[in-house]
C-alpha cells in the first residue's frame, strides 16, 4: 500500500485480505518504507495518511537461512520480513507465520472439516486446534489471551513463541491461570491442544 494512502484505504484492504500487516512503499512497489499492523491504526482518523503508523521495515536477503530468520524474528525483530535481492529492491515478503506453517506444519484434522476450531469437554477444559486465531480463542471462550502483543495470530504461533521450542506430546505450557497440554503431535506438527481453566 502506498505510504500516501490513508488509514481507510488500510482498513478496507486488511479487511479485504485478512492480513494484520501491511507492507508500505514509496512511489515503486519495490520500495518498501514500512510496515503497517493493524493494532496500531485501532481508533486513528480515518482520513490521516498511513506514513505516521507505520513502524521500520525488517530487511532480510534472499539468501538468509529459514531458521536464523526465525531465530531474529523470536528476538523481537517483527513478525514480517521484507525480502530483498542483491541490489536492495523488495522481492517479497515472508511472516513468521509462515515459517511456523512449514516448520510446525499444516494442521488439518476433524475441526477443519467445517466445524469449530474447538471441542468443548467440561466447563473448564476444551480441545482446540492449533490454527484457531487468537482473537478468536478470546471472543468464544473469553480467556484473555494477549492480542496484538506479539508476533502471532494462532494458537500454535502462541504456544511456540511461549515455550521457544516446537512442543511435544505431553509438553504443558501455562499462561496465567491457563495450562495448554500438547494432545497429539507429530515430529513437525502439532495436531491438538487440551486448554484446562485453572484455579487463579
């Protein structure tokens, strides 16, 4: 999106895409002068231009290694990167999203198959799929869980910033009175996760 575009026409195109982060350019395309999030236009008029929102591009070249760019993208460098050639023009971009799909692996199972991203057990235990959108989590079981503090939008994005690893079988991750135990899992993937509501 053109850093001269305004916070609508940003709202329009992330409700049209469904992404949070936006990429912004001066002039050529190939020019990318910032990185837009969604989080942080919440509430700005609609008519001001996008340039003052946005926050410094994260630049990798086209030949840096997937798990050293996880690697900085886990130490707080952003949760998109622009991917640049040998004379420094934008030939892509790539999320941490999108490495965790193919490090932690596509996740398709019974919930995909047109039903809820989540099971409910007990009043206080759930099974949820590892793709189900954090905002999501919240809205449908009201737990709290942060939104937009961090480089991920998924469960298992979640899961994999909190315990900096890919979990295991058994593994139990807790966030406040919150305790996410790995149900099934593959070497590459997680497949099901147990949400028990603990005591605070």
């Amino acid at each position: 999106l053109d850093e001269n575009a305004t916070v609508k026409e940003a709202v329009d195109m992330i409700n049209e895409t469904g992404h949070s982060r936006i990429p912004i350019y001066n002039e050529r395309i190939d020019n990318i002068t910032g990185m837009l999030h969604s989080f942080f236009i919440l509430g700005a008029d609609p008519s001001e231009t996008i340039k003052k929102y946005a926050q410094p591009p994260f630049f990798v070249p086209d030949s840096k290694k997937v798990d050293e760019l996880m690697d900085e993208m886990k130490m707080g460098k952003g949760g998109m990167a622009i991917v640049v050639d040998e004379y420094g023009g934008a030939i892509g971009a790539v999320t941490l999203e999108d490495i965790l799909e193919e490090v932690v692996g596509e996740i398709e199972d019974e919930y995909d198959k047109g039903t809820k991203l989540w099971r409910k057990i007990s009043d206080k235990e759930f099974l949820l799929n590892p793709k189900i959108e954090i905002e999501t989590i919240n809205d449908d079981l009201g737990v709290g869980l942060p939104e937009g503090e961090g480089d991920y939008e998924t469960l298992s994005g979640f899961l994999f910033m909190k315990s900096g690893s890919i979990p295991k079988v058994g593994d139990k991750i807790k966030y406040n009175n919150l305790q996410f135990k790995i149900e099934r899992a593959t070497v590459r993937s997680i497949e099901e996760v147990r949400l028990s509501i603990l005591k605070k």
